[in-house]
C-alpha cells in the first residue's frame, strides 16, 4: 500500500509541474 501511495503521488506531483511548466512556457511565449 505505502508502495502504490507514493508512486500515485509522484505522479500526481508530476502531473501538476508539467501543468505548470507548460503554463509558464504559454505564457513566455505570449500565447
């Protein structure tokens, strides 16, 4: 169980740094 948690959390935490990282990326480039 403590296994799969930190792995959905991983990709959850992931997911939200692309989000980020994408939205920082559309705004630099003046989308």
């Amino acid at each position: 169980m403590g296994k799969l948690a930190i792995k959905a959390g991983k990709i959850i935490g992931g997911g939200i740094a692309s989000a980020l990282g994408w939205a920082a990326g559309e705004k630099a480039v003046g989308k």
